[in-house]
C-alpha cells in the first residue's frame, strides 16, 4: 500500500483519539483540594468549612457542567452542604466559568448543623458531572475526618440561675431631725421654739430608743446662722447658738436619764442650706441667685452680689434667711434586727412572724437545696405577691432539673411583675431549648443584676463569640468560663479557673484534660482524665471520640482509662 495514503489518515486518527482524551473529565486528586479547617470544628451549634479547589489545566471540559456538593457522613447518616455548579467554555448558562486550557480555583463555603454523632464523620465531595447530555461518572474525594466539638461542652444547665434577692439589713439605720429656729442676730433660746411639739417628739423619739434593748442612739448637734451680716459676726452668733443648744439638750438628756453620745458642730454661713432652699423655692430670679452663688466663691462677694439684685432680696429675707437661723438636733438610731438563729428558726417554727425580707435572707442560711425550696415555698404563701418568691422556688427546680416546672414558676413570677430575675432564668430555659433568638431577647430585657454577665457569656459561648463570652464571664469561676478562655487560647487563665469552680465536677476535669492536651502535658492527660471518667463513666466514651486527645492515643496509659 502506498505509504503517502497512509499518512494523512494516521495524522486524522492522532487527532481524534487526542480529542476523545481531551473530551473526557478525569477523577480530580486530593491535592487539588483543601478543606478548612482541618479537622473540622463545632462552632456556635454549627460546623463551618471553607473548601479551596484548584481545577488543573486541560482538565475541565469545555462543553461540562460539573455540580460539586461537600456531604458529612457519620455513623446514624449524613448532610449535605451548598453545591457549587462550574461549567466549561462552550456552556450557555450562569454558572462560573472554568477555563480548559488554564483550569481555575473555586471557593466552596458550607455548613452543618451538628450532631453528636459528627464527632466521627469523614467529609467527602461529590460531583455530578455531564459532558453535553451524557452523564459523566466520578469518584466522591475525601477532604477530611472528624469535628472538634469541645464548644458543644457549653452547658445552660450548670449556669448559675438568677436569685431575687433578699433586702434584709441586720442593723437599719434612721435620723430623725428637729429644729430649733432663732431671731436674726441672736443666739438665746426661745421657750416658745423648745415647746415645740416636734421638739418634744424628738425628746421622746431618743428617750424611746435609749431604752430599747434592740436599739442604739447617738445624737448630733447643727447650728448656723444665715449667709448675712458677714463672717465674723455669723461665726461668733453660730458658735454661741451651738452652745446654748448643747447645754440645753445635755441638761434634758441628765433630766431623763439618758446617756448618749452628743456631737456638735456649728456652721458660720450656711450656704449649702441656702442654695438648697432657693433651689426648691418659686422665688422670682431664682436662676439668677444660683448663678451667683456658682460664679462667687468668697462669701463676702456672694452676699454683696446677692444683695444687689434688689428685685428678690426682699423675698430672700423674708422667706429663705430665717430658715437656716436654727440649731438643728439629729437622732441617730439604730435598730438591729433579730440573729441568723433567731430568723433561722423562726423560718422553720413561725414564719409569718417573719418579713419578707427576713425570710428570703433565711434561705441563705443554709446549703440544703431542699431545705431553701421549702422557705421559699412558705415565703409564696405568706407572701404571694412578690414576684422573688416564685422565681426563688423556679430557681430551686432548674437546680433539680426540673426545668418544665421552673419554666412555669418563672413566668408566675414575670405575670406578678416583670422583673429581670425571671427573664434571665427564662433565658437559661430558651438556651437549653437551642433557641438562641429567645434567650438574647429576654436578656436584652434584663438588667442591674449579678448574674446577667454570666447568663449573657453563654450567649456568646453558644453563637461561637468567643472573646464576647470570655468578657461577659469576667470574674466567674465556671465550666463555661473556663470554656470560653479555652477556646480564646487562653489556657493559662482558663486551668486557674477551672481550679477555682466552687462544685467541681467531671466536666472540670475533663476540660483540665483538654488545656492539658492543647498545651502537651501527657501527665496532666492522664490524671486529669482519670478524674473525670471515675465522676462520670460516660466521658470514656466521649474521649474515644475527642479529636482533643487524638494525639494521645498511642499512649497506653490513656487508652487504658477509656476501656
């Protein structure tokens, strides 16, 4: 056969089985793949991947279109992710467009709700592939194994539940005041103003309390004279004001037998009790006096400036000066109220002998959950309108467990008054629903109480705001606490609060383990983790699982406590 014939069908033929390798879409390689992070993490109930791939030169089809779908798979079944469609050259649609002679990068973004069951889990790509109408089949490509799931450690139930507070003061302290009014420029007193009714009350209101086993007294005297005249005869005329009312008080108090500390003081130019006065008063260019007394501080100059304001120095003279021409009497009392042991048991004995007060304080007294359920519970009946009472007796059921009936508690207390204490245990009970929008609504309703920051530190801890939570936590000693820090990176700071949770527990020394692990204490591992699964078996299983301890599980010592 002639050979010149031959050659351009050889030459045909190169170029077709050339087009056929060219046309086809291969299994793309792992290395043109990346999955971020690595392993993967549970962040804020959710577990977030960034998928970088690379499609090489001449591979990507000009007539393909190529939908890529990242799927979880695990143990009780699988999810998946956002697809991606890709198209070559040729294709006549909005997909983003791959070029065949240079290839591309794409950014896949996906994620998936988590399950427990992820903990264990690979994920893969999956590719629907078709070359003009014909299907192309393609192998699925494995990206990564496992998810970190330490944030799903972040726990409503051990969060510190909002009390009402109790209002109770053991020693109430009073004062009591009377006045005893002077004539301008003089400094005797005046029988008529010493016969006073409230004068006489006070006399009585010291004798009374004197007497009273539960009460102390003290007793102070105030004179002053009026901001007129100038300073020198005011300290003279105040001076001898508080003498004569010492010595008449002292004499009254040996008359009735009483013996009280007695504190005197006079005051030369009583402008605070001035400014005060006009302040309240509906005199005529009051604004006018107050910017006076603000602009002037030598009270020389005060009185001068004050006096030339003709149009109100009349009504001052008249009306305010007078008022602070006086000695005024102070009784100081103090009423000390019944013991812990007295209020303790009284709560048990008698105890709408109590106040409300008196009985909220009670159920601090002691430790015994049981025992503090049942004063609230007396509080509720003898006291049922006040709102703390029924979200003290909630507050002791979520203790329990029993959040189906603290919920309704909580609400009780919220249908009495609206108060913060509720709505933060409100919160807790959202949280522990998974209902994050919930929870952030009620504690954005809540405010001035202590455990707010805590309740709000969850919040984050559970949005996968980190720093949030580690600021809101500020100053608690908690597993959740320490949690957040962990995952901030801050091991330091979170194994001193973990060695400073009040009621330790296997969670405490299961997140030890981890700030061990994460700082590559092999020993602190160990330990830590012994204490944990002899609190709680079920965390062997759980550290089997733990990516956290992937590291550690060629160390016999380790394995050996998860069997």
């Amino acid at each position: 056969m002639n050979k010149k014939i031959f050659l351009p069908f050889f030459a045909l033929a190169a170029i077709f089985v050339f087009s056929a390798c060219s046309g086809k879409l291969t299994p793309l390689s792992e290395q043109y793949i990346k999955a971020d992070p690595q392993p993967l993490e549970a962040i804020g109930g959710e577990v977030p991947v960034t998928i970088g791939a690379t499609f090489p030169a001449k591979w990507f089809n000009k007539n393909a279109v190529v939908t890529v779908t990242p799927v979880l798979r695990y143990a009780t079944g699988e999810t998946w992710g956002s697809s991606y469609t890709f198209q070559g050259e040729k294709v006549k649609a909005n997909n983003q467009v791959v070029s065949y002679s240079s290839g591309g990068n794409a950014t896949m973004r996906s994620k998936y709700e988590y399950k427990p069951a992820m903990k264990k889990s690979e994920l893969y790509l999956t590719f629907e592939a078709k070359i003009k109408n014909k299907t192309v089949k393609l192998p699925d490509i494995k990206i990564a194994e496992g998810v970190i799931a330490t944030s799903a450690l972040a726990d409503a139930a051990t969060a510190n539940p909002a009390i009402g507070a109790d209002k109770f003061q053991r020693i109430i302290k009073e004062a009591y005041d009377a006045n005893i009014m002077f004539l301008i420029q003089q400094a005797e007193l005046r029988s008529k103003e010493l016969n006073k009714e409230d004068v006489k009350e006070w006399k009585d209101l010291v004798e009374n309390a004197n007497e009273a086993p539960n009460q102390n007294v003290s007793v102070e005297i105030s004179a002053y004279a009026s901001p007129d005249g100038g300073v020198k005869l005011n300290d003279a005329l105040a001076e001898r004001r508080e003498s004569n009312t010492t010595n008449y008080l002292n004499r009254e108090l040996k008359k009735r037998k009483i013996e009280v500390p007695v504190d005197a003081r006079y005051t030369a130019q009583d402008w605070e009790g001035f400014r005060d006065l006009v302040s309240k008063s509906s005199l005529q260019d009051k604004d006018l006096v107050l910017r006076v007394l603000s602009m002037y501080k030598d009270p020389e100059e005060r009185e001068r400036e004050i006096k030339n304001i003709s149009t109100v120095f009349k009504s001052l003279a008249d009306e305010i000066l007078p008022q602070l021409r006086r000695s005024r009497l102070t009784a100081n009392i103090e009423i000390i109220g019944k013991s812990d042991d007295e209020i303790a048991s009284l709560a048990k004995s008698n105890a709408g002998s109590l106040t409300i007060e008196e009985l909220l304080y009670a159920a601090t007294l002691t430790d015994n959950e049981a025992e503090k359920e049942t004063i609230y519970t007396k509080a509720s009946s003898i006291y049922p309108n006040d709102y703390r009472t029924w979200n003290n007796i909630g507050m002791e059921r979520f203790r329990a467990g029993d959040y189906e009936k603290a919920e309704e508690l909580f609400n009780k207390s919220n249908s009495i008054k609206n108060n913060s204490e509720a709505n933060v245990n409100l919160g807790l009970i959202a949280l522990l629903k998974g209902d994050k929008d919930k929870a952030q609504q009620l504690f954005g309703s809540a405010s001035d109480i202590p455990e707010l920051g805590e309740a709000l530190g969850l919040l984050y801890l559970k949005q996968g705001d980190y720093a949030e939570a580690v600021s809101s936590f500020a100053g608690t000693k908690s597993n959740n606490a320490a949690l957040a820090q962990i995952l901030t990176k801050d091991y330091s700071t979170a194994a001193r609060t973990l060695n400073e949770v009040k009621d330790a527990d296997a969670v405490t020394d299961y997140l030890k383990a981890i700030v061990a692990a994460r700082t590559n204490d092999s020993g602190g591992v160990v330990n830590n983790m012994k204490a944990a699964i002899g609190k709680d078996r079920s965390l062997a299983k759980e550290a089997a699982l733990d990516l956290e301890f992937a590291k550690y599980m060629n160390n016999t010592s380790f394995t050996d406590l998860l069997r």
